[in-house]
C-alpha cells in the first residue's frame, strides 16, 4: 500500500494512501488506458481538515508522480544489478 506524506496550505500534514495502476497497451479486445491513481485514505492525523475538491485534485497528481517515480527508482535498481551481473560475467570469462 503506497503512501507518502503531503502538506496542506496551512503546513498540515496528511498521509496519503492510494492504489496505482499501471498503463495498459490497446490490444484487439482492450482498448487500453493510461496509468491512475485512486486516493482511497486521507489521514489527517485526527485534525479537523478540510480539503478542498482543486486540493483532492492535486494529492491526485502528486500521488500519481509519486508511484511513477518509485516505478523509475525500480527500473534503474534492476538495470543496475543486470550491468552488475554482466559484469561479473565477463570477468568470469577473462579469467
């Protein structure tokens, strides 16, 4: 369950909990889409808040950065390790 801490205008701190969905390609029975978020908590650490609708839009967006960073962090950590591994393979060989 991705979450990542957000202040409000009033430098209110709130965690957001969300679900991320990855984008999916058009196929002949799919018509695909593009990656979202669905913001499903808002912890307000027992505040009294409130957030407005251009407010909820905006943890939206970050929230949908947020998961596509983590997604990139990913790629690079497994593109590293296999430049790692291919490394070592070929100094195996050399020796």
């Amino acid at each position: 369950m991705p979450t990542f801490t957000h202040y409000l205008p009033d430098d209110t701190a709130i965690t957001v909990h969300y679900d991320y969905s990855p984008a999916e390609r058009m196929t002949w029975n799919h018509p695909g889409c593009s990656d979202s978020v669905d913001v499903y908590q808002i912890d307000t650490h027992g505040k009294d808040v409130v957030i407005t609708d251009d407010e909820r839009e905006r943890i939206a967006e970050i929230a949908l950065e947020n998961a596509r960073e983590k997604i990139a962090e990913q790629r690079d950590t497994v593109d590293d390790y296999r430049v790692q591994q291919a490394r070592e393979r070929t100094m195996e060989r050399r020796l």
